[in-house]
C-alpha cells in the first residue's frame, strides 16, 4: 500500500506530524496545506498553497491528487467540521467530527461533559453575564481561573490573583472583547494545585492507543512566570505520570471520555489531547482536552516515536486500530521554542534566521517561517522548535542548548529551563 498523504496546518506540530509521516514506506507522497520554511526544506515533503479553513480548495486537491490519507493539525479547521466535509466527499481524514471536536470548541461543552459523565475536573461555572461571572468567582477561593469559551490559540486563559483582578478580566472578556467570539462566553473555575502534564492517545471510537507522556512549559518566562503561551518547549517522557497514575488516566479519564462520547452519540475519532493537573496526593483531574496532537508536545514525542504513523493514522480511519502498535525509544526529547521579540504578544516578522545549515544533533521543526528564495525569514511568535534525545532529560536539554547557539534572528527569545521538573527528578533518584 502506497498513499499520497496530506497534512493540513503550517506549524511546528504539522512540520513534525508530515516528517515522521514522509518517514513510512507506506507514504508515496506527502503534501503539506500550507506548511512553512521548514516543511519546504524537507525532501520527501511538498508545501502546497491552501489555507486549512478553506475546505473546498482541499478538498478539491485531494481528489485530484488522489490523497488516501489526510491528517488534520490545527483545532479551527476540526472544529468548524473539516472531517465531515471531506467524509462526505468520500475521502479518508483523521480526526473527529465538528460534533466531537466541541471537547475543545467549547469549554462549556467540555465541562458539562466532564461532570455528566463523572470524570474528575475542577469546580466550575459558565456565564454570558458580567455580574454573575464575578459573583460566582467570589466563591471560590484564590487564585481563580478565567476562560474564554471558545478557541484562543491556547492563549485564552488568564488566573486572577484577587477578585478584584478577576472583576477587570472578565469584563475584559465579555465586554472588551479580548478574545472576538472565542470570549462571549467565559468559564470560571477553581485553581488546580500539582503538576500539569499531556496525555494523548489516538482512538477510533471506543479503541485507542497512548502515546508517551509529555509535558509543556505555557509561561514565557523561566519558573513559569510571565505571560501564557500557546508553549515555549515541552519533554518527555512525564515523570510525574508513574505507572499507577498512568494506570489511573486511562480508567478514570481515557476510558469514560471515549465512552461518553460514544454514549452521546458522538463517537470520538482521532488524537485526543488530555491535559491534566495530577495533585500531589495521586488524584488526576481534567484541565483542559484538545481535539488534535498539542504543540509543541508533538515534536518530543513524534522524535521518540519508533511505530509507523502511517499504518497507525490508517488504523485509526479504518476502525482497524487493534492490529496496530505504538512503540517509543526509552531515550527522553526535550524541545524548545525560539520566539520572536514581543510574542505572545504583538511580535516581530520577517527577520532572518541563521545557523540552520549547521551540523547539530537536534532536529529543528519550524513553527512560524517562510521560505523566501534562499532565506528562511520569521513569520510568526513561535519561530522554532529545537529538539533533540538523550538518555536522560537532562541530557537531551543540554544537546538542545548547545545546539541553539548557532542559531539566530533578530529579538530572538526562549526559556532556558525547559524539563526543569524532570531533571530535578532525575537528581533526587540518583541520590
């Protein structure tokens, strides 16, 4: 079996998901929709110029070029009902329905859904209403967090530390407009004391298989202070996900999820993305699900990753995901983002970046660059995504730092403590 295969997105997870895929003796040819500088480098890759909402021009690509596999990256195109769209039209697409995607369409949703089905989450509420907003997280203690409803390019999520900040961020929200239609409606819930972790499995309705753990860094700066992030760099494995509490995720979260879905009438198809808090006595809660691989968490786990992703994204289509495996390298990844000067807020583009023709050990996935003519140029907050293994975090982090000095653009920023938590781990077992 030989397929064509299209990946839609143009970020660093798409970069990452088109490489490994590109990497199967199944895949004749793999297109990107529209991809970036890096996808454009990559041999055995071609960029093709269709934005992911516009479902007709993809869809009208895919039957031309006969693709018998398309993955769908970001959470807009899933979400506004892509899979539907290209189901109709007769063609193979990983991913849920718009009716299945709501999980991370509508935090609303997901909240009820959580609560109906008994799956364990932070306390609560909903609102369109400034005032009841603000009263309502008066019953909580503090800090409290705000969430716009909708999608917000992960950025959508602020934790007040008085009520009286609260007050100002929820009006911001509902009355400012902060986050467009994503904000007209916020959730309001209690903070989550422990360690967040990621934990994304692939299913087929009430089949499925996990990936390796993972955990991101969301705060700009070191020690997750600053501002939130759609994610400055990510490890795996998490070793705060033991193998009781992994054992735990999948009876407690994974299991009732996939079969609430299917209770629902929704039967839930595709990469589904757990965040959880896990606190410090054992317990697992749901922050937050994703309807597609995260980012930057793709990048560390698809480097560990040793299945084929082909014959297991066909797996998944073809209700056929028994049969398949997923296997990793124990050698830990470590990724981190290089962002550009002002991001996550207003950022700067266009700068060009050097260094990526020299020889490292870390694999590069690009997140927001251009190709132009020669030159790779920034074009959006997140540029890079350097990642790299090691027999330990520690070790891959270090391969990662060393490698980043020979790159460079103009307001260049990242964290330098990216897999803090999993080195400290790794001290205190040695000692």
């Amino acid at each position: 079996m030989f397929l064509n295969i299209l990946v839609i997105g143009s970020g660093g997870r798409e970069h990452a998901l088109a490489w490994k895929l590109s990497q199967s003796a199944s895949a004749e040819s793999v297109f990107v929709a529209p991809g970036n500088g890096g996808t454009a480098l990559e041999p055995a890759i071609t960029n093709i110029p269709i934005e992911p909402m516009d479902f007709d021009g993809l869809i009208e690509f895919a039957i031309r070029e006969q693709v018998g596999l398309t993955v769908v990256g970001p959470e807009a195109p899933l979400v506004a009902g892509i899979v539907d769209r290209f189901h109709d039209a007769g063609l193979a697409c990983l991913g849920p329905s718009a009716a299945a995607a709501q999980l991370e369409g509508s935090k609303s949703f997901s909240k009820q859904f959580l609560v109906k089905h008994g799956i364990p989450t932070a306390a609560y509420g909903s609102f369109e209403s400034v005032r009841q907003a603000c009263d309502f997280a008066r019953t909580l203690p503090l800090p409290v967090v705000i969430k716009a409803d909708g999608l917000a390019a992960g950025k959508g999520v602020l934790i007040a530390q008085s009520y009286e900040e609260a007050d100002q961020v929820i009006a911001h929200m509902l009355e400012g407009d902060a986050f467009g239609q994503a904000g007209h409606r916020v959730v309001i819930e209690e903070f989550l004391f422990g360690e967040e972790a990621s934990f994304i499995v692939i299913a087929n309705g009430h089949s499925y298989l996990p990936f390796a753990t993972s955990q991101d860094h969301k705060a700009l700066l070191d020690g997750d202070l600053g501002l939130n992030t759609g994610g400055m760099g990510a490890y795996s494995p998490a070793p705060v996900v033991t193998d009781a509490i992994h054992a735990r995720v999948l009876s407690e979260i994974i299991e009732p999820t996939l079969a609430g879905m299917i209770a629902d009438g929704h039967p839930y198809k595709g990469f589904l993305y757990a965040g959880l808090m896990i606190e410090p006595t054992g317990d697992v809660k749901v922050v937050e699900f994703n309807c597609r691989f995260g980012d930057p968490e793709t990048q560390p786990v698809l480097l560990r990753m040793q299945s084929d992703l082909v014959s297991l994204c066909v797996g998944a289509v073809n209700n056929r995901l028994d049969s398949c495996t997923l296997e990793f390298t124990d050698a830990a990844a470590v990724a981190v983002v290089l962002a550009a000067e002002g991001y996550p807020q207003a950022y700067r583009k266009n700068e060009e970046i050097e260094g990526l023709s020299l020889p490292m050990a870390s694999k590069v996935f690009h997140c927001g660059t251009l190709l132009q003519g020669t030159s790779i140029k920034t074009s959006g907050g997140r540029v890079l995504a350097v990642t790299a293994l090691g027999n330990s975090v520690r070790a891959a982090q270090s391969q990662v730092y060393e490698d980043i000095q020979g790159i460079q653009f103009a307001g260049m920023q990242y964290r330098l403590d990216i897999g803090y938590r999993a080195i400290a781990r790794e001290k205190n077992s040695a000692s």
